[in-house]
C-alpha cells in the first residue's frame, strides 16, 4: 500500500514536471520572436526564428491537447513523457525545414511560386504564410513526416524502381495472340465477349 501511494506521487511530480516543461516551452516560443526582433538585422535569421517558433508553437498546442486528451480519459501513462519533451523540439526542427524545402523549392503549393531567394528578406505576407504552415507541421509532424518520406522516395529512387514503377503504371494492352473468345474488360467492370 504504501509503494503504491510513493508510486503515485511519483507519478504527479512527473505529470507536473512534463505541465511546467509543455507550458514553458508555450512562452519561450511566444518570445522568440520578440526576440528575434532584436537579435538579428539579418532578415533570414530572424525569419528562421519567427518559422521555427511558430512550428514549435504547433508542437506545444498538439502535446496539450494530448494531455489533456488523455489525463480526462485516466489512460495518460508515463511511458510517453519522452514524447511529451521531444515533440516541441522536432515541431520547431520541422518547421523550420518545411519553410527550406518550399523556398528551396523541393516541396510546392499549387499556386505558390517563391519569388526571393532564401538570403534575402521575404516579404510580410509570405512570412505569416510560412508561420502558418510551421504551425501546422509543427501540431501534424507525422502527417509531415509521411510527406518527407514520400518525396525521399521520389527522390532516390533508383533505375529498377523507375523502371518498375513505370510499368506498373502502364494500362494492359492485350498481346497480338488474342482470340476471338477473350473477355474485354470496360471501365464500368461490365465484360462482353466479343
């Protein structure tokens, strides 16, 4: 009995621990930008700040809905308190490669054509936009993650994947040894004899 009261009180302290990390980390990146404003007069630097702020901001909103999630539920377990620490850095790390992979170029919105290189100050506009879409990757990184594995595959695929991907795409073409008694096959997925 009383192991298990010292078990559980050990499990508050962690429980509170992992509320005061989340909530610290919720206003550290609410001043970055702050304070970014004054760090740097370089433009690229401060806007890597305000992006990866913005991410880990994501990241820190998706671990409290978590906790809360699952602290009302009575399932919150411990074994996930890695997660909980982890998952603001990875959203800012995220977020900022997202805004690298879109002004680079290597990722795209439809109708998005980065008109600035990434050495020079992007206007107002593009900044809330790249805010924005670190916030999201930073409350989605699985969602983002995917994405980032879908484009290495793309990426690195070598002969033999292209070369299968390819025929694997093509439509069937019915060989020059068909009879007249083969079924052809429509679209509907009716079939008629010809």
């Amino acid at each position: 009995m009383e192991k298990e009261k010292e078990k559980r009180e050990r499990e508050n302290i962690e429980i509170w621990i992992i509320i005061v990390y989340t909530a610290s980390c919720a206003v550290v990146f609410s001043a970055v930008p702050l304070y970014a404003f004054h760090l740097s007069e370089n433009c690229f630097i401060r806007q890597l700040f305000y992006i990866g702020a913005a991410g880990g901001l994501g990241g820190v909103v998706y671990s409290i809905q978590g906790l809360i999630y699952h602290y009302e539920k009575d399932n919150f377990s411990l074994k996930f308190k890695w997660w909980y620490f982890f998952r603001p850095i990875t959203s800012v790390i995220l977020g900022i490669m997202a805004y690298l992979f879109i002004a680079g170029g290597l990722m795209t919105f439809t109708g998005i054509t980065p008109d600035y290189t990434l050495s020079s100050c992007i206007p107002s506009k593009s900044v809330m936009f790249f805010c924005a879409m670190a916030f999201l990757v930073g409350i989605s990184n699985n969602a983002f993650v995917k994405k980032l594995k879908d484009l290495a595959k793309a990426f690195f695929l070598n002969d033999t994947d292209v070369e299968k991907k390819f025929k694997e795409n093509q439509p069937s073409v019915p060989s020059s040894t068909s009879t007249e008694e083969e079924e052809i096959e429509f679209t509907s997925g009716q079939s008629e004899k010809n």
